[in-house]
C-alpha cells in the first residue's frame, strides 16, 4: 500500500478525540470545593486535535494525526478527569518545530468554562515556536471539574515531516490549582504527535481493494496489525481494522486474514476488476488458535495454561497486557472450531 493511501478513515480512528475536543464548545460541570488536599486521583493533561472546517482532510496512520502543508487545525490543552476539588486555573508551555508547524498568532484563547478568567500570559512565539499560557477564573464561582478545556489555538502545517518520521507538538512545565491555592497534582502529560505531508490521496482509486477485518476481543480501535494477504501481496490493517491494496491487477484471487492466535479465515474466488473499486466484506477471526493449526481444541487450552501470568503477544488474545481467565473464555467459547468451517465470505460487490 502506498503512503499516501495509508491515511485513508479518519474519521472512526479519531471519534473520541474530536468528542473530547468539542468540549471547548460546551460547559463543562462545576462544584463547589472546600479547602482541602486535592484527593488521590490525579488528571491528565493532554492535547486533543479538532480538524477546522466541515471537511475532514485531516488523515490517519493509527492514530497520528496528517496534514497537508497549508492545512489549519486546532488543538485543546484539555485536564481529562479532574475530581473535587477541581481546578479554578492553570499554567502550561508548548513548543513546537517551527520548520513543520506555525501557532497561528492571536488563535490563543482560554476555553469557555474558564470564563470569568483573569489571564497572566497568553503568548505565541512563532519564532521561537512557543506557546505560554497561564489564567484563573476569577470571582467568586465555581471549582471546575470533569473534563477542561484549559485553552485552544491553532496551528498552521508550514513543511513535511520526513517519510516515516513525526513531528511532536510538546506540552511542559504543567501547573494546575484549585481555590485557596491548592495545587492539583497532574498524573501525567500527553503530547502530540502529527504527520506533515506535501499532499494527501485520500481516496481509494478505481482498482483498488479495501476491506476490513477484526479478531474478537479487543475494542474496534485496536485493530491493528491483522495480516491480509491476496495472493502473493500482502497489507496490515490499521487501528480500525481496514486494510488497502493499492492498484490490483484484475483477475480472481484467494484473500486470507490472519492473526496469531486467531482461526484464519480464507476467501476463495475473489474477482476482481481494474476499473472498479472492490469493497470486500467485513471478517471477524474467532479467538483460540493459538498453536496455529487452524483448529482450536486442548492444545489451545494448554497453551494458554502455559502462559497465564504472562504478556505473551499471541496467547494474550484480549490484549490487555497479561494471559489470564479472559483470554482462556474467549478461546473455550470457540472449542471445536477450525479455519474451514468458518470460510471468509468475502465477495460483497464492486462500486463504480
């Protein structure tokens, strides 16, 4: 697959992201606080991305975010998960590789459910590729908390990164305080990470073959690395599961997807046209096989009683980092089953 063509469906990589950021467009709740020592459960601060405009040019590659050069777009510095007390101001810094990226002067403004805000500093520096921000509300209201919008600009994307690499958008020197001048401690910080291009096809061309394919247990975003093959040709799906074979030669081909630890599930007789976009039929791989032989039974049940305990990649069948009873559930639900039982009907049509 081309480079290009990997930044195709952002929309499903970046649902929550957008979600979270439009929370600069809505109040955020509040509660009253008395003075007291923040509890133990700490925020994040973290960057969200929100595409400008109505069209979503934006592109993904899991889920780093790509921009054409010339392209604008938004970013919030929001506090994800604050807890009474809350927060009544706070203070960051954000810098940037002037040569990718340009903070777009006088785009900096504090979010909505700051207001009212006293601010101290709200600086851009494009030469110095710097942002500065530090505001409180003000007045006799409220301790916010949930998810805040602490502030938002924009960036403008001024040069390519280079094939492969990314340029980061940095987020430092974090403070955060609730009323009587309690600082809320910050768990952790998240910065951003985007991917500058000269140009972006993202659509799929007439020839072309995309689909998509997920492996039970694991979220609809963590989908990546499934292995299609078509033929000889081989492509990786992404975070969403959708996978894209650029420019096929028209013929009848066999369509295989596969996972370790998964049944492989094959398609045969696919046809295929060179004038035409062909839109294979989603698969689900049944979770177990983790000796791959295309059958899942005792021998699947011993491998995983092997592994409990452990991060093992292919036994961990949920991928949420250790092999336990969960991955052991999802492979006895599938006893008995095999590859050629559960064949990928994949042929759903073609569009013009």
């Amino acid at each position: 697959m081309s480079a290009h063509k990997n930044l195709f469906r952002i929309l499903t990589a970046f649902l929550t992201l957008i979600f979270l950021g439009s929370l600069g467009w809505m109040p955020v709740p509040v509660s009253s606080v008395a003075a007291q020592e923040p509890e133990v459960d700490e925020p994040t601060l973290s960057i969200l991305i929100i595409p400008e405009g109505d069209e979503f040019s934006v592109a993904g590659v899991g889920t780093i975010p790509v921009f054409k050069v010339g392209e604008t777009f938004r970013v919030s510095i929001v506090a994800l998960g604050i807890t009474d007390p809350g927060m009544f101001g706070g203070q960051f810094d954000v810098f940037y590789e002037t040569q990718h990226l340009e903070a777009l002067a006088g785009s900096l403004q504090s979010g909505p459910a700051m207001e009212p805000v006293v601010t101290a500093l709200q600086e851009i520096n494009a030469q110095a590729g710097t942002v500065r921000y530090a505001a409180s509300r003000r007045g006799d209201v409220d301790n916010l908390t949930g998810n805040v919008v602490v502030a938002t600009f924009r960036f403008e994307a001024v040069g390519a990164t280079p094939e492969g690499e990314t340029t980061v958008i940095d987020l430092e020197n974090v403070k955060l305080g609730a009323k009587g001048g309690i600082e809320v401690p910050v768990v952790g910080v998240v910065d951003l990470e985007v991917i500058i291009v000269d140009d972006i096809d993202d659509e799929p061309d007439l020839g072309d073959i995309v689909g998509n394919v997920k492996v039970e247990g694991r979220a609809d975003d963590n989908q990546a690395g499934h292995t299609v093959t078509l033929d000889s040709l081989t492509e990786m799906t992404d975070s969403t599961g959708f996978f894209w074979f650029d420019e096929v030669v028209a013929g009848t081909y066999t369509a295989t997807a596969d996972r370790a630890g998964f049944l492989a599930a094959t398609c045969d007789s696919l046809e295929h046209s060179d004038d035409v976009l062909t839109t294979l039929e989603e698969v689900t791989l049944l979770a177990g096989d983790i000796n791959s032989d295309a059958e899942i039974d005792i021998t699947d049940a011993v491998a995983i009683g092997v592994a409990l305990g452990s991060d093992d990649d292919v036994a961990d069948l949920n991928a949420d980092g250790v092999v336990d009873v969960l991955d052991l559930i999802l492979m006895a639900v599938n006893y008995g089953q095999t590859s050629e039982a559960n064949p990928w009907d994949c042929q759903l049509g073609s569009e013009l």
